[in-house]
C-alpha cells in the first residue's frame, strides 16, 4: 500500500504551490470558492509545466527537467488495493466517499 500512496516531488511541488495559493488568499466564502481557487491554480501550474515540456521537446530524455503532466495522463497502480486497506484501516473516513 506505501508504494501506491507514496508522495513523489512532484506531487509534493503542487502541494506546496496549493498551499502557498490558499494561504495567501485567506478565507473562503464556501467551498466552492476554494475548489474555484484551487481548479483555476491546478490549470495555471499546468500550463506553466506544459510551457517547458514544449520548450524541451525535441530532446533526449536523459536531458529533459520539465515536470510531468498533473492533470492527465497520471496512472496509480494497485489503487483499488490501497483503497481497500484504507478502507479496512479508517472506515470512518473512506466508506462514506465510496
């Protein structure tokens, strides 16, 4: 179950990005205010990454440092697996979602 919940830096960097976004605007007149803010950050930090891959391309792989894509294209194996465990772990938290 580690290896499938296991933070990567890239993930860990859109963490951080989030977090600096929220934080410097404060507070949130409803949820959807704050999933506003954080689809519309997601979008902007996208299309940053994606500025960069454009500008690598062409090169070897072993020489490119752009990040990867974050919306799309992200594959998690044995999801259902780890799900399970944390469902079996914290009922109280996972099966209501399920």
């Amino acid at each position: 179950m580690r290896r499938v919940i296991y933070t990567t830096n890239s993930i860990e960097s859109l963490n951080y990005q989030l977090r600096k976004v929220t934080k410097n605007r404060g507070h949130f007149p409803n949820d959807a205010a704050a999933m506003k803010l954080l689809w519309l950050a997601i979008g902007n930090i996208e299309d940053k990454r994606a500025r960069e891959r454009i500008k690598e391309q062409g090169l070897p792989s072993h020489k490119r440092k752009a990040a990867g894509r974050l919306v799309e294209g992200a594959v998690t194996t044995n999801w259902k697996r780890a799900l399970e465990q944390l469902s079996l772990t914290y009922p109280e938290r996972i099966d209501h979602h399920l």
